[in-house]
C-alpha cells in the first residue's frame, strides 16, 4: 500500500509517499481502508522532532514513522474477537493517542475497536476524518472526561465544568479546529457564547452558534468583555495571562496549548485552571456521533489534499489561520 513516512525530523519536505506493507491486525483490532485522514497539531510536532515539548519530556522515537491519529474509512476485515463491527461497516476515530502509533497516513491502517465509532451518516468521509481529535478535545473538556489520567502538564485530573444554560462562554481561537467545536458544544448545552478569531472567520463562527465576535486583530477581548463564567483558550502561549481578567470570581480557565498561570494571580482571583491530555475513546465518539445525525454538529474543513501532497497540506498548516480543519483525502 501507499503510506506517508519520514525518516528523519523536519520540515513539510521530510513527508514522503513511499510503498509499504499492509498492516496485519491483532486482538481486538479491524483492517480500515483508509478514505481520509485528519490533521492535527501532534502530527507536525512529531515531524518536527518535538521541539514544541521541554527536552526531558520529548519521547523517543524511532525512524521511519508515519504520522497521523484521525481517520474515517471502511472496514475491511476483522479479528476473530472483535464485536460490534462488521465488514463494510463504516467507522472513524482517533487511534491510540496520547501516543505515536496511529499510523493514519495510509492507505490502510489496523485499529483498535476501543477507539473506533461508526460513522454518522449525515456527514462524509473528509468531515468524519477531521473530527475525532479537535472534537475529543473539546469534548473531553466540557463535557465528559471519560477516564482518569492524570494530565501530564499538572500531574492532576481534570474536572469539567458542567455547562448550564446561561452561563457566559468565551472560545479564543474559536475559528480552529478545538475552537469551532467548543463553540458548538457550549451553545447546545445552552451557555451565550463569546468567540474570539480573525475577522475572516467572523460568518463561519456565527452561523455555528456564536452569539458574539471579537476580531481580535482589532479589539482585545480583554478590554471589552467582562463576566464571563468560562474560558476555554486553544491559543495559549506567553500571552494567556491576559485572558484572565474576563473572567468572573469563581471563574474557569481551560488553556488546550501549552500555557503558563501564575498560581499566586489565579488563587487571588478565585480562578480554576485545568487542562487535559486527549485520550482515544470510541464510545465518546459514538455518543457524540448522535449529535451529528441530529444536526447538532458540523465539522468546519478549512481545505482538502490529495495523501502524496501530506507535505503540501503540513505547508498549509504552518501558514496558520485554519479554518477548521485540513484533511488528507486517500480515496477520491
């Protein structure tokens, strides 16, 4: 089959579209013939060396590797153990994260059913494939955890923060893929809902439930919002602090980059900061795939590339200002 692999760290160039085997599949395990794979964030952290992450906790790696966690596809075959999942089933998911080995980027890919979801009907492969880890994240945010694992940046569990009607969101980077999703999912669970991005993506946030949007290349937030129950930031950086004055006493702060708080200024504000490692997790998946089927939710695809143009889709990555999300398709 055909599959992205890099050899060494760099790059969008290092991305080849290379011959190699088809995976064979193990317990619990089906055979997907890939049809899109969705990008991510660790997937150009992983083929730049990991330089985003302190030094002592860059992970080891061994060369030649093909990126990618997010997927949709069909099924093609299936362990003598496996339930649940047929043949011809078809199936999306984020496979086995945190960690390296989803191996997405290909034209077939062996997955564990624990992290695998029937694929809602009402959307398409591209959508399906661009959904399981932004979604997740904000899910697993919001929502529901869905597991008990420490956060590796904190060393605590996070506790969502119950969403209630009336209550005042603020989504900064509301226009990216984490971003565009917790949009939707704070408007369903019926908070006002504040979103922050660039201007361009103004019509695309509002038509998915943004009741109100700051152009942040025009207005800070943090000169003109105020009261606002929870922060949910997908910017984060040296920056992150500023945020924090939005928010009311009592407040919650869910920084998905990395970011750094000042213990003594939170404490003084009253402010709860929690973040997460986004774990795979197929019955999440299913359950929010109901969501989709009722028109609840929609996947925002910033643009489209063939899997030998992996490098050209990584180039669009690093131009920033994603739209959603950018997707490999591997079946036209």
């Amino acid at each position: 089959m055909k599959a992205i692999q890099f050899h060494e760290a760099g790059g969008p160039e290092v991305l080849q579209y290379e011959e190699v085997p088809v995976p064979e599949i193990g317990p619990g395990e089906v055979l997907v013939r890939v049809h899109a794979a969705g990008i991510n964030p660790p997937d150009w952290y992983l083929r730049e060396g990991m330089k985003v992450m302190p030094a002592e906790l860059r992970p080891v790696v061994e060369f030649p590797l093909t990126p990618g966690t997010d997927m949709s596809g069909v099924v093609e075959a299936v362990a003598a153990d496996v339930t649940g999942f047929s043949i011809g089933d078809e199936v999306f998911g984020m496979l086995r994260f945190p960690g390296f080995d989803g191996r997405t980027y290909a034209e077939y890919v062996a997955a564990p059913v624990s992290d695998l979801a029937h694929k809602p009907a009402g959307i398409d492969h591209a959508q399906a494939a661009g959904a399981p880890m932004a979604l997740l994240t904000a899910w697993q945010y919001l929502i529901d955890l869905g597991h008990d694992v420490p956060s590796p940046f904190t060393g605590r569990v996070h506790q969502p923060t119950p969403i209630t009607p009336g209550m005042t969101v603020l989504v900064n980077g509301a226009g990216g893929g984490v971003g565009h999703f917790a949009v939707q999912l704070a408007k369903w669970k019926g908070a006002h809902v504040i979103a922050v991005a660039s201007g361009r993506h103004e019509q695309f946030v509002r038509k998915l439930g943004a009741d109100e949007f700051i152009d942040y290349t025009k207005t800070r937030a943090a000169d003109v919002v105020r009261g606002v129950d929870l922060v949910i930031d997908t910017v984060g950086g040296p920056d992150s602090a500023r945020l924090l004055s939005v928010l009311n006493y009592g407040g919650t702060m869910l920084p998905v980059f990395f970011a750094e708080y000042d213990p003594a200024e939170t404490a003084r504000l009253g402010i709860t900061v929690s973040n997460i490692q986004v774990r795979s997790n197929g019955p999440q998946l299913a359950e929010i795939g109901r969501l989709f089927d009722e028109g609840r939710l929609r996947v925002g695809v910033d643009s489209t590339y063939p899997l030998a143009d992996a490098d050209d889709a990584h180039a669009r990555a690093a131009q920033g200002h994603i739209q959603g999300k950018i997707v490999l398709t591997v079946v036209p």
